[in-house]
C-alpha cells in the first residue's frame, strides 16, 4: 500500500486547460505549480514506487477543505490522477479499478490523502 498526504487540494478539473488565442488549450498556471509541488514534495517522492504499478488498483483520495464552500470533488480527481500517471505511480490511469473520493469539510487545513493498493 502506498499512502501520503499533500498540503493543499489539486486544482479543479474546470480550470485546468484555459483556451488562449485561436482556441489553443494550455495548461493553466494552477495545474503546472500543482504538478510541480507534487514532483518536488518529500512525502511523494518518498511514496513513489521504484517502478510503476502494473496490476488493478484501488485508490482513495481524501479531500480536507478549510471552508464551507461548495465544491465538486470529481473535479478534483482528474489533475491528481494524471499528475500521478506523469509522475510514474502507475502506467495509466485505467488501471484503476475501484476509485474512492471522500470530502471532508470543514477542516483545519486544506489537505489531501493519497492512498493506494494494488488488487
């Protein structure tokens, strides 16, 4: 089982490609800094298998928001698990077989748990 947590939440799944001129998609500066915090964070990289998982996964990621505000946590699922995939947990995120997100909020800091498995 791998686990470990980050200080803040991913960036929502709607933010993620703005369009620029004539329609061009990039990545937004929310997801690049998100992605970068993930590849530099000592808890990730210590997580990080040698090499990356081949069989069926379960995985669970556990979302802590501070504040009241509504959000939708599948959009938060689509950066964390390509950010996952860029970074080599595992070869692609279709191996993900049973996929778990729980929001808790209030909480006493914006945090999100990474917990997975292989079947």
């Amino acid at each position: 089982m791998i686990q470990f947590t980050l200080d803040v939440l991913p960036p929502s799944a709607n933010t993620l490609f703005p369009s620029g001129r004539n329609n061009r998609r990039f990545k937004s500066f929310d997801y690049l800094s998100f992605q970068y915090l993930m590849r530099w964070d000592k808890g990730v990289r210590a997580a990080k298998p040698a090499k990356p998982l081949t069989g069926r996964l379960l995985v669970q990621y556990n979302f802590y928001r501070k504040d009241k505000r509504k959000f939708d946590i599948a959009n938060l699922e689509k950066a964390l698990s390509d950010t996952l995939t860029d970074l080599g947990f595992w070869e692609d995120d279709s191996q993900i077989c049973d996929l778990t997100l729980v929001k808790f909020q209030p909480a006493k800091e914006n945090m999100t748990e990474v917990i997975i498995s292989e079947l």
